[in-house]
C-alpha cells in the first residue's frame, strides 16, 4: 500500500473529512486532497503531524508495504474492557489535574505530569503548556499500553475559569469516561461534551461559555493501543 493510499484508509478509518484533517495538520483541503491521489507529498514537518496524529511511525506511513500489520502486533496480549478498568480510569483522573493532585517528575521539558496506579494498573497523564495546551492520557495493564486518549485545547476569551473546568472534569461519566458530562452549568458557565464514538475509537470536542462567550474549547481523541 502506497502513502497516498494509507493517508486516505486512515482519515476515512477515523471518521474525518479533508477539510477536517487539514484544519488540524495546518494545511489546506487542497493539500490533503493532493496527497491522497499521489500529486504531492507532504514536507517533513507535516509528515511529523500526521504521524503523531494517527499514531503510525513516518516509516510505517511512507514506506511501501503489503503488510496490514506487523508481528509485534500480532503477539500483542489482549485484554479485555472491564468495569475494574473505567472505574480504575476513573478514579486516576479525579486524582490527577481535575482533583489538584500533586505532579510527579516533568517526563519531558517543561511537561506537567500525574500518575495514579493500583496493582497492575498504571495511568499516567502529561501535558504541556498554559493557554494552549496538549497533551496524553494512558493506561497500562502489566506495563503493556492499552488505551490512550491525546488532546489540545486553548483558551479563547476572557473570563475562563480553571477552577471550573476541573470541577467539570470531577464529573466524568461512567459511560463517557474521557472528559466531563455531556452538559454542566453553574451561574454563567456552561459546559458541553460533544462526543463520536466508543471506548474502542472516539472523538470528542468540549467547550465552555461564560455569560453566553465561548472562552475555552478542546479537541480530544483516542482509543485502545493494540
């Protein structure tokens, strides 16, 4: 299978238009049509960005191959989605940033990093920057990855409130277990969840309003490591 061909499988595999993708590479929908019909090629710049965004390493994406999927994937253990496991998921998150948890070492320069584990759970959650801001969520079962959710998010106006946003993320559902509830209010905050797709797959988009503004918003997407 060709680039332009593994460039097109992917984008369709998770749901997204040209327009969309190229919004979040930075690029134009032109750009992204012309890479998947084989008229152009990406710079590496951008082919850094796709591979980071469909988690496929820049020699899995460029190079030309008949394979589906390597042996290491093969021998991957498989478990299974359990109650323990979103409850676990659950109670890391409200350890970490939504519950003013104590960060451990920085992973990476300038990085901001929770972990929470139990046995042989592990959830570790790093993120870089302020006002802007991305980041990854993860768990390991027996050190082996399992799940991961990315995320980027920014502030957009004045009168955002961190305070808020965390007593949001306090409220994550058991159904939904990735940010907060699908809405939530409190005098002039609103909040909104929009979320496609399942434990497996999803993506999702949150945002928050103060007295009717739109001052905050984040696009989050992840799924199970295999």
């Amino acid at each position: 299978m060709s680039f332009n061909e593994k460039l097109q499988t992917l984008r369709k595999n998770k749901g997204l238009s040209q327009e969309t993708l190229a919004e979040i590479i930075g690029v134009s929908r032109q750009a992204v049509a012309k890479w998947e019909v084989g008229h152009s090629f990406p710079d590496l710049d951008k082919l850094i960005l796709l591979s980071d965004f469909f988690r496929v390493s820049i020699d899995k994406l460029v190079k030309t191959s008949n394979d589906s999927c390597s042996k290491e994937c093969e021998n991957n253990i498989e478990y299974e989605v359990s109650e323990e496991l979103i409850d676990f998921l659950i109670k890391a998150k409200k350890s970490g940033y939504a519950g003013k948890g104590i960060e451990t070492i920085s992973s990476r320069p300038c990085s901001h990093d929770f972990q929470y584990s139990e046995g042989y759970l592990k959830y570790i959650d790093t993120y870089i920057g302020g006002e802007k801001f991305a980041g990854e969520e993860a768990l390991w079962i027996e050190n082996t990855p399992f799940w991961s959710m990315n995320y980027i998010g920014r502030i957009t106006s004045e009168g955002f409130s961190g305070d808020f946003l965390k007593e949001v993320l306090l409220l994550v559902p058991k159904d939904k277990p990735y940010r907060g509830p699908l809405s939530y209010q409190k005098g002039d905050y609103i909040y909104h969840c929009f979320i496609n797709g399942k434990f497996d797959w999803f993506q999702g988009l949150e945002e928050i309003f103060y007295s009717g503004t739109k001052v905050y918003e984040c696009i989050f997407h992840g799924g199970l490591i295999k």
